[in-house]
C-alpha cells in the first residue's frame, strides 16, 4: 500500500489533496491536485528498478492547458515510483501553479 492515502475531492478537482480517478493495468495512475491532472507511468529498467515518470496538465478552464514532463530518480518498487512521482507533481503544483 502506498504512504499516499487518496482522499476525496471537492467539485471541481480544486482540492489540496489528491484523488486517484483510474487506474489501466496497475501500470498508469491519472490523478487530479489543485485542478492539475497528474499522469504517473513508470518504466521499468533493465537493473530491475524503476524510473518515475509523471505529466502534468493543467485542467483549469481559466489557463491555458499546459503539460510538463518530469523524469525523476529510479525507485526499487514500481509502487514506490508511482509514490516519488506523485509526490513531485504535487509538489511542482504547489511551487508553480
């Protein structure tokens, strides 16, 4: 189970926590934070590791809709990079948005 606990959005996606809305295969997370939609799909790594990944969009009506890419360290688990990755979206939500 991951550190990161989902909890309930308020209408809109404007909260200031997260909601996990799908997920295809185990294998992409799409969640919504503060009115940004955040795309985690980690890529496995020959060593076995794997390397978050997470896009960020923008979904606010009054921006313009905005994507920025993120590759971020290697993590042991594939569960553990969704985690990093979701962490460091949020956190450039909350820096840049």
């Amino acid at each position: 189970m991951s550190n990161l606990e989902p909890s309930k959005s308020s209408a809109g996606g404007t909260s200031s926590s997260y909601e996990v809305i799908s997920k295809e295969a185990g294998l992409t997370t799409r969640s919504f934070y503060r009115g940004y939609m955040l795309t985690c799909q980690p890529m496995r790594l020959d060593d076995g590791s794997y390397q978050a990944r997470v896009a960020i969009t923008s979904m606010q009506p009054d921006k313009t809709r905005a994507q920025r890419f993120l590759d971020l360290d290697p993590f042991e688990s594939h569960e553990a990079s969704v985690e990093g990755a979701l962490r460091a979206g949020m956190d450039w939500v909350d820096t840049n948005g």
